[in-house]
C-alpha cells in the first residue's frame, strides 16, 4: 500500500452550497466579491459586491506522487499544498508566493504570480492541467484533466490564470509537480548591474544549473540546483560568497529591505537586457533581468511610458495609489477581454471591475 501523503477527510467540499450562492446571486444580478485568503487584496482595484468566501471549500482530493499531479479545492492553503507535496519530495515549481501564510490554490491560479524560478521551470500557466469552474451561467464546468497530455477541448483552464476572479469560481485545480532538486546552492558575486545582464546572457546558452537569478543593487544573487556534482562544479567555477539560505523565499514574500521604502511599488516586465531605468527611485532585478521591482515616486504614465518604449509593461503593487494598477489594455486586446467575459460571466457578477474599471 502507497503511503498517505495527505488526510483525504480533512477537507471539506463546500462546491455545491458556492453553486447555489452564485444562482441566488444571479437571480438578483447581484455583483460577488470573490474570496479566498485575501492575501493579494492590495493588488488590482477594489470590487464593490457581497462576499463570495472559498476558505471554508478546502482540502486535498488526490495526488499521487507517481503521477506528478496534485488536485485540490480552491480554499486549499497554499502552505498546506506545499507541506503535502514536500513529503513526497516533490514541489510546485513556479514558486508562488504565499504573502504571509494566506495564499490559497484558488488564488495562486487566479493571480498567475510566480516567483524567482519563474524563467527557468515556467509561471503558474504552465502547471495548471485542469480546473473546476463555476460559470455566469449557473454551471459547474470541468476544464482539463489530470494527465499531462490532455488534448480534448480549449485550454482554458491556463486562461484563467491571471484572470483575478473575472471570469468565474475556481472550485478546484489541478496543478503539475516536479521533484524537489537533490541540491541547492546560493552564490552572490560582487557584480555591477550591466555586468550582471551581460554574464546572465552569456551564462543562458551554457548548461549551468541557475535557477534564480537577482541584482539587489549591491551584488548578483544566484541560486544553483541539480545533482550534487552539477551544483559543486558550477559554484567553483563561478566563485563568489555564499548566500544566506532564507534570501529566495525573502525575494519571493517581498520581505527583503528593499520593500520597506514607503514609495510606491511598481512591478516592470521587460526584456531581460533592457538596461537599468532612469526613474528616480531603487530598483531590484529578479528573473535574470525580466522582472524589474521598482520604488519610485514617479508619476504614473512616466514610468509606463519608460516600459512600453522597452517592450514592456508596468503595473502598481500599492493599494488606492492608482484607479488603474495595471497597464491599459489597447483597444483591440479590450474588445477580446471583454467577449470573453460575455461568454463565462455574461452579467458581469464576478469581481466586477477588479482588473480594469470597463470590465
């Protein structure tokens, strides 16, 4: 007999009574608050609606080690996820965070953030295999599976990812695991940034075992992991000191120093060799360069005007700093936003307005 990695009583399924509230809700065109552990509330705007709460519809449904799949209720903390698969030595790869311990399944979906493994194992799209949605329309949807190769139907259980609750209920998800590596590493070389970029390129078409890479405006920060012997040659041969073991999970939780300046934050996606803004304020790189945090006073449409003239995007991680956190959409790309919430949520009950004021 298998050893029981998780409590399969220890949840509880909450699906049909969420169901019956969402009709009940529809039948009033009364606008849901979608909530899970409200731990990414500061993100997006606020939603005016009655509160639809997941914490209470949690719990493990299967996983097998064997199968590299994990399925779970939306409600399903994200540390009690994490401590499941840890005891089959396995984990989910993209790193999400948990914001102080409140991070729920249904919310690492919904949010679509990845932490700084996010280049090199892929963000939270690229391990969700199937979802349990419930629909505008007062259906209970089944989207995916839990197989790896899962050819049937549209993919849209990966749409919902960074979806913020726009699109429907998340009752359920099945997510892809990996093995946890076999060793790890932590290495800071004492680099300026445009050096940094310029070693991070390099490095990308050789096969080192980096796995996190972050310029903190002191030094390059690197996390090394594989095999034992792979992790050991690739640190004698790129030197530096050695890295405190807690600094990733900091980065990942915003609980480096860095977060404590009381100036907005900001979160840049841009090329990885884009070079360092001009903006006044500190920044910190992570993802090799692709992700940029900054903390600045700047007004608003500098600093996007900055990123999109860099082939990227800009979006404000401060609460009420702005009406619009994330970056306009253009007209073309809105008109598609809003179709597919006509389709999924045709009264536009579903966290009405979180992503942008027209949807």
């Amino acid at each position: 007999m298998s050893q029981p990695y998780f409590d399969a009583d220890a949840g509880a399924d909450h699906a049909g009574a969420l169901l019956e509230r969402v009709r009940d809700a529809l039948a009033r065109r009364a606008p849901l608050r979608i909530v899970g552990g409200d731990s990414k509330a500061f993100l997006g705007r606020p939603v005016a609606g009655e509160p639809l709460a997941l914490a209470e519809h949690r719990g493990i449904v299967a996983y097998d080690p064997c199968e590299l799949v994990i399925t779970a209720r939306a409600g399903t903390p994200l540390d009690e996820l994490q401590a499941v698969l840890a005891r089959g030595g396995q984990m989910l790869a993209c790193e999400a965070p948990g914001f102080g311990g409140r991070a729920t399944v249904g919310g690492v979906l919904a949010s679509g953030l990845s932490g700084p493994r996010r280049p090199w194992a892929g963000a939270v799209r690229d391990f969700v295999l199937g979802t349990r949605l419930i629909s505008g329309l007062g259906t209970h949807l089944r989207f995916g599976g839990e197989v790896m190769k899962n050819v049937a139907g549209y993919d849209l259980s990966r749409l919902l990812a960074g979806s913020f609750g726009c699109l429907g209920v998340v009752t359920e998800v099945s997510f892809k695991v990996l093995p946890m590596p076999r060793c790890q590493a932590g290495l800071s070389l004492d680099l300026p940034v445009a050096t940094a970029l310029r070693k991070l390129a390099e490095w990308g078409g050789q096969p080192l075992p980096i796995s996190a890479a972050c310029h903190d405006g002191e030094a390059l920060r690197l996390r090394l992991e594989g095999g034992e012997g792979s992790v050991r040659s690739a640190r004698d041969r790129l030197g530096g000191e050695a890295l405190e073991d807690g600094f990733w999970a900091d980065l990942r939780e915003q609980r480096l120093p860095f977060f404590d300046d009381p100036r907005p934050l900001w979160r840049l996606s841009l090329p990885a060799l884009a070079p360092e803004t001009p903006l006044p304020g500190r920044q910190l790189l992570d993802w090799g360069g692709a992700l940029r945090w900054l903390k600045s006073d700047a007004p608003a449409a500098d600093i996007r005007a900055w990123a999109a003239a860099h082939g990227g995007h800009a979006t404000c991680y401060r609460a009420g700093h702005l009406d619009a956190p994330f970056q306009p959409l253009p007209p073309g790309l809105l008109g598609l936003h809003r179709a597919l919430k006509r389709q999924l949520d045709p009264q536009g009950i579903f966290n009405p307005g979180r992503m942008y004021a027209e949807l």
